[in-house]
C-alpha cells in the first residue's frame, strides 16, 4: 500500500523514508522510556532529527503518529498466531498462546505498545474523544487478538464462554507475572508460567467452576 500525507497526498520515497524512520524511532523512544517518563511527538521528531512541521506532514499530530505507529505494529506480528497443527490438544494451544504472549511481551514493540497504552485515556469515550485515530487503532488490535485467539481452537470442542473469559484475563495476568520478576528477581517465572497454563487448561477442560 502506498503511504500518503496526513492531507492524503502520495509520498515520494524520501518522505516514504523518513515516515519510516519517523515510526521505528517512536517505537524505540516508547520501548526505552521509563515508567514515568512521558513520551511527545516532540520527542520522537527531535532524535528523527526533523521539524515539528515534519511531523504534521506525515501525521497531522500525535493521533495520528501513535496510529501509525500501532499500524505499524500490527503489521509486524500478529498478538497471537493461529495454531496450524489441528492434532494439537488444548494443553499445546495454550501453551503456544502464552508463550507467544510472553515473547511479544518482551520484545521492543510489545514493550511500546504497553507504554502508550498506560499513557492514553483509560476511559474508552474520552481515548476515542481526544485520540479518535488512536482509539480506532486499538480496536483493531483487540479484533486482531479476539481473531486470532478464537482460531487457535478451532476444531476443539471447548465452552465458548470458557475460552472469553481466559482471552480477557491472560494478557493482565502474564504481566503481572512479567511484572513481578522486573521488579522483585522473582526466580521461578517458569514455574509460575507452567503453573497459569495447567490452570487455565483445568478450567477450560471443564474442572473448574462455571
């Protein structure tokens, strides 16, 4: 797809360039800034080395670079792959699932998009009153998730219901998990990763409560 201007315009390579470098700079800048470091557009056009002028030429404003930058995300790696192996037991998805979660996590754009999630509006009315572009952009990531992880168990035979619940809850709880071993050195991730799995897969096989 040919990349154009904030006003729609076609780009010429150069700008197609330094609309490139522009995102993969704001995708550094999010996934090296410290919790309490605020991440601007002014920012990422300073280390690009271009203008604020710049910046409004290829984006408009800071809606419409964190859009592209989520986009561009997006692109690079889905949130979860589809299992491809139908032979696979719910055990094996799962374990697929949060491992893919788990490396996404760690990984710069994972770590960028955690950022720019903790400084948006939490309330959706106000994220998609203020950050309209944004908003739309998050959607879509939550769409890509829910597709992608209700594929992961096509063929099973698992409770629709069931498998919502988990899809909600597995993110916040392997960031609690990452959370606790970056804060405190906690020395068995492993263990508790293989300890989420075995429950998760418990409950999904029906041992839990409804």
């Amino acid at each position: 797809m040919t990349a154009v201007s904030a006003k729609g315009t076609r780009l010429n390579r150069r700008g197609q360039q330094t609309r490139a470098q522009m995102i993969e700079v704001a995708i550094d800048c999010l996934a090296t800034a410290r919790a309490d470091e605020p991440v601007s557009a002014n920012l990422v056009a300073k280390r690009s080395g271009v203008t604020w002028g710049t910046v409004q030429h290829q984006f408009g404003d800071v809606d419409g670079l964190w859009e592209a930058v989520l986009y561009r995300i997006l692109q690079r790696w889905q949130p979860v792959d589809p299992v491809g192996d139908p032979s696979s037991t719910v055990a094996q998805r799962i374990e697929s699932i949060v491992d893919r979660i788990w490396r996404a996590m760690g990984a710069p754009e994972g770590r960028a998009v955690e950022k720019l999630r903790t400084m948006l509006p939490s309330d959706h009315d106000e994220l998609a009153a203020i950050y309209p572009l944004t908003s739309a952009a998050i959607a879509e990531w939550d769409r890509a998730w829910t597709s992608a992880y209700q594929g992961a168990f096509d063929g099973l035979d698992v409770d629709a219901g069931r498998l919502r619940r988990v899809r909600i809850f597995l993110p916040g709880a392997l960031r609690g998990i990452r959370s606790e071993s970056e804060m405190l050195n906690y020395a068995d991730i492993d263990e508790g990763r293989r300890g989420l799995v075995e429950a998760i897969v418990a409950y999904l096989d029906g041992s839990g409560h409804s």
